[in-house]
C-alpha cells in the first residue's frame, strides 16, 4: 500500500545518505553544515520563545537559555566535535568583576566553543549585521549583544561609549573577537583595537582565550570531520593605569602571549624556517662540490662532447664555477617559491 511504500522510500533515502556521509568527504560537509545550521536556527528560536514569554526583557544572563540547549542537546557532539579546557580555574575569576574575553575567531562553529565555556554575566560584540539574521538576530538583542556598525565610525563609537557605561553600572564582561573576521589560517590577524579601547577605558582586565586551529574543518576544501578543539585561557591582562596611548602596545602583547599557545604558531613561518634550512644546505653542498671540481679541474683534463666536436676545457675554472652557482640559484628559488 501506500504507507509502506513511503516507508520503504524513506528507508532507501536514508540508507543512502548515510552511505554518502561516509563515502563522500563532500557530502559529509554538507550534511554537517545543514544540520549546525538547523540547530542554531532552532535553539535560537525557542531559546527566544522562552525568553519573550517568562524574562521578557534583554539581559546579560539570558544566554544561559540558550547555552543550556546547546549543551543538552549536545550539537558539538554530534557534530563530532569534542572540547578540552585549559585554565578553567581563571574563567573563575570573571566572577569577581568585569573582564574583556578576546580570543580567536576561525569559523560560525566558535559559538558551540564559547557555550562550552560561556561565563555568567557576559555578553559578546558582534557585526551589526547579524541583527538581521532571522531568529538568530532576535535572540542574540535578548543577550544583550553589542552590534558594532564598522562602516561608521561615529556610531561605532557611540556604542563603545554605551559599552564602557554599561560595564561600570552592571558589571558585565565583554566577548570580542579583536581580529574583525573570520581567519582559517593558523597565524593571528592584526588586532583591531576597538576591545583594547574599552578595556583601557574602563580599566579592567583583558583574559585572553585561545581556540586550537579546526584541523578537521576546511570550508576551501569542503572538509568536515570529527577532531577535538583545545581552548586555553590565559592569565588576566591588566589595565589598571594604562591610556589611550598604551592601546597599541596592549594590543600587540596579548596578540604575542595568544601566539605563544602551543599549536597557534605561525605554519607559514614554520614552512619558511625549513626551507631555509633546505636552502643554507643546498647551498653549502654546491659550495663544497663547486670546490671539489676547481680541485678536479687543477689535476686533470675536463673534456665535454656536445654532440661532435670535442672542447677541451682544461684549467678553465670560471664555466665550472658559473655552472655550479645557476644550479644553486635554480634550487634555491625552487625551494623558495615553489
């Protein structure tokens, strides 16, 4: 009959995808992407129903609904995606006081990081034009969320001044991703100073927080698998004292002790030290070949045929030594910008 023809379509489809999601790296990537993006819109959603109809009102706190149905529902997990925490015992400290969290911003999967360790009384700063993503806007206002508009500064200004005001008065800690986008390399961006800013201006600590580069997932090369992602936080950064002139200074140390992490280093400097070294090697094998053959060359006749006629070269050290420093060059470029 009908039903269980139904039954049996939906059987085969299913048994289908599942042999795609793990025969296809491709359709892995997508399946996972449709599925996050399906959580998000749904927590966001009944996370903002629930707060409409019993807080009622934006608050800082209010990311506990939400954060609560990311954990409960265990999207990272299902994901494939699994978290180890360095430095929990310093999220403690947030508890005392108003802090400024920055840390490092790979992909839209950060969210399900920062939930797993989201600090009470925090809200985070985001682009201006997340407030039009449909449920996911409306629930990010209810938390409070500090959309910054960075294609004006007048009113990017005008919200970093309502920001420092709000952190005196209510005591919140602000989430800022300082390098402005997102960035899938393994080295940091250049900070943006605007968290720097607010947190000379209203004198409280910076705690730095470093996510482990997303080995498992590569958007260029459509790449989705399961990995575990390390999230060290740091000690505090204080403020006390500092201006308006000490930001950039600020800015460039926490960007050293967030590089300094074990596995955020630089893999294009990494690339660059070792052919270098392959380079200074190859360079000084042709320096001691180049001096076997002027030995060569000063004890015996060097006789090369090109097709025919016969050239002695005899003594004629300077086309050795041409020869020998092209093939160093050649190697050396090859190596370099290969």
């Amino acid at each position: 009959n009908r039903s269980s023809d139904l039954l049996f379509e939906a059987a085969s489809l299913f048994l289908l995808l599942l042999f795609l999601f793990y025969a296809s790296q491709r359709v892995r990537y997508l399946l996972k992407h449709v599925a996050f993006l399906a959580c998000v819109l749904t927590i966001s959603f009944w996370g903002t129903v629930y707060c409409i109809l019993f807080v009622r009102r934006p608050d800082a706190n209010n990311h506990l609904v939400f954060q609560w149905m990311v954990l409960k529902l265990r999207v990272a997990g299902a994901l494939g995606i699994s978290y180890a925490l360095d430095g929990a015992e310093i999220l403690q400290k947030t508890t005392a006081g108003p802090h400024i969290l920055v840390s490092n911003h790979q992909s839209s999967l950060d969210v399900l990081g920062m939930f797993t360790i989201w600090p009470n009384n925090t809200v985070s700063m985001a682009k201006k034009s997340l407030q039009y993503i449909p449920m996911f806007g409306s629930g990010a206002k209810l938390c409070k969320t500090v959309f910054i508009d960075r294609l004006n500064r007048d009113k990017a200004r005008e919200v970093m001044d309502d920001a420092v005001a709000t952190i005196k008065r209510e005591k919140t800690s602000v989430w800022v991703f300082p390098e402005g986008t997102r960035n899938r390399e393994s080295d940091l961006l250049p900070f943006k100073k605007g968290a720097f800013h607010l947190a000379v201006q209203a004198q409280i600590p910076i705690i730095p927080v470093v996510f482990s580069p997303y080995s498992f997932y590569d958007k260029k090369q459509m790449k989705f698998d399961t990995g575990t992602v390390k999230i060290t936080v740091l000690e505090p950064v204080p403020t006390a004292g500092l201006t308006a002139d000490d930001v950039a200074d600020l800015s460039v140390r926490v960007r050293d002790l967030m590089l300094a992490v074990e596995g955020r280093r630089s893999e294009r400097r990494r690339r660059w030290k070792t052919r270098l070294i392959v380079v200074l090697f190859s360079n000084l094998t042709c320096q001691c070949t180049l001096q076997f053959s002027l030995l060569y060359c000063n004890l015996f006749v060097v006789i090369i045929r090109i097709d025919g006629p016969v050239f002695e070269l005899g003594r004629n050290r300077v086309v050795v030594s041409v020869v020998f420093q092209l093939e160093r060059s050649r190697i050396a470029f090859s190596l370099l910008f290969r």
